[in-house]
C-alpha cells in the first residue's frame, strides 16, 4: 500500500477522534447548562427539600396515631353514653 494512502488514513482517523472527543465535550457541557437550569427553576418553584418532607411524614404519621387514640375514646364514651342509666330509688 502507498505510503501516502496510509498517511491519509492516520490523518482521518486522527481528525475523527478529535470530533468525538469535541463531541463529548459538548455533551458534558450540555448537559451541566441543562441541569443548572433545572435546579434554577425549582428552587424559584419553591419545591421542598428531602428534610422537609421528611418531617411532614413523621408529623402526618404522628397524627394518624393520635386520630386512632382519639376515634377509640369516642366509641368508648359513645358506648357509654348509649347504655340506659342504673335506675336509683329516686327514679322509682
């Protein structure tokens, strides 16, 4: 094979790793402007954060118990209040 051949073969293999790596590059970049400005519009949403949410679970959580503990007492006094009242003398 002529040498020359072989030379212009080395050059674009050469100039076509360049491109990918420039590719690359750009994708990288890309991708930062991206997520940069995804982060930019939620912190203008106001989003909460992982703590946040964290802590609105644990209160929810704690209200559930709470809501059970107190649906318990009023079925008790209910039951209580439904059942006819001991007859004293005095009722008689």
């Amino acid at each position: 094979m002529d040498p020359n051949k072989n030379r212009i073969f080395d050059e674009f293999a050469k100039l076509t790793t360049d491109a990918i790596g420039a590719a690359q590059g750009l994708k990288r970049e890309a991708e930062t402007i991206v997520k940069n400005q995804a982060e930019k519009m939620m912190r203008n949403m106001d989003f909460a954060s992982n703590e946040e949410v964290s802590v609105l679970r644990e209160m929810i959580s704690n209200l559930k118990q709470e809501n059970a503990a107190l649906l318990k007492r009023v079925e008790k006094l209910e039951a209580k209040q439904s059942k006819p009242a001991p007859k004293t003398k005095a009722t008689k």
